[in-house]
C-alpha cells in the first residue's frame, strides 16, 4: 500500500502580508514558508500508520505544485519521515490547475490525503477535484483514519456528532483537525537522511486555469478600542445602539 500526501508551501502564519504596488500579486520577499499546517498533520498521520502497520505500508510520498522555492518544506517533509518527494515544476494558480497536476502523480497510489484547505487562500476545493481528476471516491471531513485488515476505517465530523464509515482503496482522504494531535518535528538525524532522499522535479502538463485573481486588498485598521466604566451600562447600550448599531 502506498499513501501520497499532498503539501501546500505556505506563507508563516506569523508573516506580515504585503503586495506588489499595484496589489495584484502577493509580495514574497521576506517571507518564511511552511507546510501547510492541515497537510503536516496528514503526513504525521501517514508515519503513524506506516509504523502500526508492521509493513503493510510500502512507501510514503509527498508532492507539491511550486516552483524551486519550495523545495526547503519538502526537504523538511522528507527529514519528518517521507520516503520520497514529487514537485512539479510550475506556480499554483488556481486550485483546478493543482488538482490536475497532482493527478499525473498519483495515479499509482492507494490512499491519497489532503488537507482541508490551505492556510494562505483557504479554497477547500483541491481534494474534491483530485478525486474527480482521478475518478475515485473522496471523503471529506477527516478526523480519523486507521486500517483494519484491508479497510479503511474513517471517522469525520458531522453536525451534531461523528459519523463512522469504512471505504476501500484507492480514494482521497480530505482531512481536518484531529487527524493526528500534533506534527512531528524533524530530528537531526532525519535531516541528515532527507539529503539522501529522491526529490523528483516533474514537468507540468498543460492545463486551463479556471480562476484568475485580479487585484488584492488589506481588510481595514480596527477602530481604537473605546473603554467604558463597568458601571456605566446606560453608556454601554447608548454606544451599541446608536455607534456600533448592533442593537
């Protein structure tokens, strides 16, 4: 059995977001970039499983649609434990365009997880996609997934509770929070062996981007916060009703 991973290269969640002067591309000089928080703890999920499976899991890939400049955060996936990397050489676009290019990759895989969405554009739209590019079942919502015998045993989140289901291979795996309780952190050693792991660059296919972001903006400065007496309850309700009117 072999589980790919798909990973976003995305900006620190620490980082101060700027654009281009006339704020139609995201300005990426200074920028520290991660995987995607929801893709780490896909991966950290995968080892897991690798390791309670005593064998039954061959391979552990990671792939990612970037350009060179994301080849640190799939170095780092590898010194977390990945066997091997994909990046296919072309920028993301546009989630149609990632989709389709992550599927020349994963045809040969059993189990392929996403995470829920990425940190940087939050489209939640690349796993359903790769599903349909690859026409094999999808499931979404993932907060657990273990392998009994040759099913997959799945428990997702549902409104009001958890719903358990099992599905056979090959399928994607769209996961979320609690897939996994916290990422691994890359030993030392894991470092030195990640530069002896394939990194393989994959030449795009070509493929019609969907989308097209035309311009970006700041939301605007939050107002001064207005303090106001404990006390002083008329003064509160006057505020809310007439300044902030949301009463």
């Amino acid at each position: 059995m072999k589980i790919l991973i798909c990973i976003s290269n995305v900006p620190d969640t620490t980082t101060k977001i700027k654009f281009t002067g006339d704020s139609t591309e995201f300005d990426v000089a200074g920028v520290q970039w991660i995987i995607n928080p929801w893709d780490e703890l896909a991966l950290t999920r995968a080892l897991e499983l690798k390791e309670k499976t005593n064998g039954k899991i061959e391979k552990i890939s990671v792939v990612s649609v970037g350009l060179k400049t994301a080849e640190p955060t799939l170095r780092k996936a590898l010194a977390i434990g990945a066997d091997e990397a994909f990046r296919i050489d072309c920028e993301a676009k546009d989630s149609n365009s990632v989709a389709a290019q992550i599927a020349e990759v994963a045809k040969d895989y059993d189990i392929i997880m996403c995470g829920i969405e990425a940190s940087d554009y939050n489209g939640s739209a690349v796993g359903g996609m790769l599903s349909e590019f690859l026409n094999i079942p999808s499931v979404s919502s993932v907060s657990n997934l273990d392998i009994e015998n040759n099913d997959i045993l799945i428990s997702r989140e549902i409104d009001g509770g958890a719903e358990i289901l099992t599905t056979k291979i090959p399928f994607v795996a769209i996961v979320q929070k609690g897939i996994a309780i916290e990422p691994r952190i890359p030993s030392m050693r894991g470092i030195m062996m990640a530069r002896k792991k394939p990194l393989n660059v994959v030449s795009p296919i070509e493929v019609e981007n969907l989308t097209e972001f035309v311009s970006f903006e700041l939301p605007p400065s939050k107002a001064a916060c207005k303090m106001i007496d404990a006390e002083n309850v008329k003064e509160l309700v006057d505020l809310l009703h007439n300044e902030a009117k949301v009463i």
